[in-house]
C-alpha cells in the first residue's frame, strides 16, 4: 500500500508533497523522501514531530536506525519506546538521564520503607505495651477481688497469720487509680487490637 502512495506521488524529495502520503516523523525532520520501506515510518507517524526530534538528538538517526536494523520486528515498538524514553529523560537531566529518575525513585522506596518499618515497629511496641497493660489490670481486679479463698475455711481461724499478698498482686499508685477509674468498664471495650 505504502508503495503504491510513493509511486502515486511521482518520487518527489519531499516524500508527497503532491498529495502523496506525508513523510515519517524522522524522514521530514532529516529532509529525505520517505521510502517505501523506511524503518521509522511505523515508530515516528508524521503526526508525532518531537517523538523523533528527542531520539535524534540524542543517540542520531544513523545509529537508530543500525539499531532498529538489527532488531527483530516484534520488539522495534518496545526498542523504540525505550529510545524516546531515555532521550526525553536526557534533554531534560543531560548529565543523569533516566539513571537520576531511577535513583530519585529508589531513594523514595528506601525512605518509605525505613518509614514503614518504623511504623512496624511503633506497632508492634504498643501491641505489647498493651498487652502488660491489660495483664496487670487483670491482676489487680484478682487482687481486688478477694484474692485469698481460704479466708474464711476453719483452718484459717485456728492459726491466725498475716497473708502476704502474691508477687504479681502487689499494687502500684498508678495502677490503683486505673482501677477506680475504669472499674465500671468492660475490657473489651476499653481494649481494641
């Protein structure tokens, strides 16, 4: 089809400019008549101009097209979006191109997840700062419950001594407020997890 268009526009040098179909994007940027087999046709579409003015900037239209050459079809597309790609990124950054992109975005990864672990950890800290919380609670309402059942059993009364509260009964000044202030709740509505 492409040849019977360039035939049709009698081999002009500007690749159709009597009718004819228009040249490729990289055939009227380099001033050539678009032949019938012109490698850039398919990637640079006339309708695309700084598509291709990037890339040849860039890499040059002899070495894209060695490039494309050498390539099997079914991957010019990609090969070619990978050569807009890195010449657009090296017009804007010269020096870096596409390699300071890469390493802006992996140190943004590495800051995330150092921020990620952190809230991780935060995480886990509270889940266990919640969990002694809700142990000591659950001891001091033992404990303030009438911890001692043999209190009142005959054998109790004939030697009368003094009961030491158990280890993890003892009561500390905050706790004890804790317990007169949430003694009327139920854990599981104070605790969620």
């Amino acid at each position: 089809m492409r040849d019977a268009v360039v035939m049709a526009a009698g081999g002009r040098a500007g690749g159709g400019g009597g009718g004819g179909v228009a040249p490729c994007a990289a055939c009227k940027l380099l001033r050539r008549r678009c032949a019938a087999g012109c490698v850039f046709a398919p990637y640079f579409p006339p309708s695309e101009p700084h598509k291709f003015a990037n890339v040849h900037k860039v890499f040059g239209a002899s070495n894209v097209s060695k490039l494309l050459q050498e390539i099997p079809v079914q991957h010019r597309g990609d090969a070619v979006s990978s050569l807009v790609y890195e010449a657009n990124a090296r017009v804007r950054d010269p020096v870096y191109g596409c390699v300071g992109a890469i390493s802006s975005l992996q140190q943004q990864v590495e800051a995330l997840q150092a921020q990620l672990a952190l809230a991780q950890a935060e995480m886990v800290r509270l889940n266990m700062s919640n969990a002694n919380f809700a142990h000591r609670l659950k001891a001091a309402r033992r404990c303030g419950s009438g911890g001692n059942s043999s209190a009142g059993s005959p054998s109790s009364m004939s030697s009368p001594k003094t009961v030491e509260p158990e280890a993890h009964c003892k009561t500390t000044p905050e706790l004890l407020d804790l317990v007169m202030d949430q003694s009327s709740m139920d854990e599981s509505q104070f605790w969620s997890y």
